[in-house]
C-alpha cells in the first residue's frame, strides 16, 4: 500500500496507513509499532506531522532510511577493525 498523498487524503485515512504500515510485531505490548522505528518512538508520534498534513510520508520515512544506512555503514566499519 502506497502512503496517502495529503492532499488526496484526510487524517484518518493517514493514521489507518500508518498503523496499518507499522503494525506491531508483538501485539501484547499495545501495538504501537515503536519496535520498527529508530529509537523505539512510537510510529504515530514519528509520523505526527504527515498524520496532521503538514510534511509528506516520503520526506518522513527518507529521514529513517538515512539513518539506517548510516548505521550500516558504521557497523560495517566496526567490523572492518
């Protein structure tokens, strides 16, 4: 499922992706779906913004890819040593 352009979309329909999206891999702890996000913020506290229509999912998530290739590069460099 493709993340709901704002401006197609309104704010329900951009929580039920991100929930959807996100969903928690251990449903007994609340489904908050913190366990997919750096840091263990909650997807809808990450995703606030574009859930209130204010920034794109896209520019959001990019956020997340960048910091995960950053890590992989430093893991890699640690195991280098």
């Amino acid at each position: 499922m493709l993340a709901p352009q704002i401006e197609y979309s309104d704010r329900e329909e951009r929580i039920e992706f991100i929930q959807e999206r996100f969903h928690c891999k251990a449903p007994s702890c609340g489904g908050c779906g913190s366990c997919n996000l750096p840091d263990g913020v909650p997807a809808a506290e990450y995703f606030a913004d574009y859930i209130d229509g204010k920034v794109e999912f896209v520019k959001l998530a990019a956020k997340i890819w960048e910091r995960s290739e950053e890590h992989t590069s430093e893991l890699q460099s640690l195991m280098r040593i």
